[in-house]
C-alpha cells in the first residue's frame, strides 16, 4: 500500500515462520506468533516491531536492534542467514551505507564466508538486488563500501560505479533508472548490458533507452555526428567518464 502523503510504502502481511529447503532457494511459510516472525528476520534494525494495544503502544526488540541501531552496528541474526537467503549480503551493503553504520565483527565474517552462496540465487534476484543499490540515495556510500571491503567486489559486475566520482551529483539524483543503469556499468561491453536488462524482464521501450545510451557513448568516442536535439548535459556526463 503507497502513501502519497508520506512519500512510504507499507507492507501489509501474515506474521509468520519460514523454512529454507536448499540453501538460496524461496522460502516455504506458515503463519505464526510475532516472535517468530522476528527471528526469520535478515538482520537485528530489522527485527523491531510496534504492538498496538487498547492502553498505547509497545515496542517488541527482543533481539536488540534498538542497541545495535544506538551502537551503529549491522548484525544478522543467525549464522545460517546468509545461506538461506544470499540476497541478504545486499540488503547488509545497502543498510551499511544508507546509516553509515558498521559490520559487525562476527556478521563480516559471516559475510565474507558466504559470498559463494550467491550462485544459488537466480540473475534475476541478484540484478534486482543492484537496481536497489543503484536506486539509493547515496550510492557513492556503497561504492566506497565495496571498496573498502574488497571481498565484496565478488557479488557486483566488473568496475560496478567506478564512474560515480565523474558524474555531477545533481545530474544522477533527477536521472531515470535507465540512464543510472548505463552510468554504473559504464565499463561493461554491449553484450553484459544487455544481458543485465534481459535478466531483469525490463520492456522493449526500457531496453531501447538503455541501447541508445551505449549508441551514444559509442558514438562520442568515435567522434561521429551527435544531433542537437541530445541533452547537453547527458553528453558532458558521458565525456567526463571516458
């Protein structure tokens, strides 16, 4: 459900418990109490909840995400998380870098441990985690994040927003997703590209914008014709990352 109003989102479903049958793999569920609806959860910020009763309201935080958030700390919830559902390991970056909090030490290892895992989940669900990433507000955080902690270059494309730095902020925040797509793998060939969107079931239209960026690209190394009607601005971008 969308609030207009508050510019959010809201969710709306069964508490519940989850069983992973193979590791990666999409969760079975049944419906269950609260507490076990927490637990399933992928990390502690995440597992704190609001009782709404007749006499007010009650904070739930059994697995203290509410010291974790006061500690700025990211910290999973069970050493099988990750191995269950390896899309976590985004989710962690993404949080990391949103909060400008830390790993905690157990949960980096964690981390660092499972990377391997991420075969086990389709392009699909792994490319729809990077347009999350992509989409933040910040994604210099998460570059530098990725920089920072070199074993997690594994779970993104080659050179994945190695361009950041030469892009106009201004420009990136009021881009569209199809341009902030061609600016992040702005060092991946044709084929990678297009094989990233096919993954993602994006429409014709969506496909056609992202190949005349790269025409474009192209085009302005090889020093062709550019028609003027092209943004100006586009171009610049695109000039300061050759």
């Amino acid at each position: 459900m969308r609030s207009d109003e508050y510019n959010c989102s809201i969710d709306i479903a069964h508490t519940r418990e989850e069983i992973y049958e193979t590791p990666g793999s999409l969760p079975k569920w049944e419906k269950s109490d609260i507490n076990n609806d927490l637990l399933r959860r992928d990390i502690t910020i995440n597992a704190i909840c609001i009782e709404i009763l007749s006499s007010g309201l009650s904070i739930i935080d059994n697995l203290e995400g509410i010291k974790d958030i006061k500690n700025k700390k990211i910290r999973l919830l069970h050493d099988n998380s990750l191995i269950d559902d390896p899309t976590r390991l985004y989710r962690s970056i993404r949080y990391k870098s949103r909060f400008s909090f830390d790993f905690e030490e157990q949960t980096k290892q964690l981390m660092e441990s499972a990377i391997s895992g991420i075969k086990n989940i389709s392009q699909f669900r792994k490319n729809n985690e990077i347009i999350k990433i992509i989409n933040e507000e910040n994604p210099e955080y998460i570059f530098n994040c990725i920089q920072d902690n070199k074993i997690l270059l594994d779970l993104f494309p080659k050179n994945f927003l190695n361009k950041l730095a030469y892009i106009d902020k201004d420009f990136w925040r009021k881009s569209e997703l199809h341009t902030k797509i061609f600016f992040s793998l702005f060092d991946s060939n044709v084929k990678f590209v297009n094989d990233f969107i096919n993954s993602l079931n994006y429409s014709k239209k969506e496909k056609k914008l992202i190949n005349e960026l790269l025409d474009l690209k192209n085009s302005i190394i090889n020093k062709s014709f550019i028609d003027d009607f092209v943004d100006r601005e586009l171009v610049s971008n695109i000039y300061h990352c050759l």
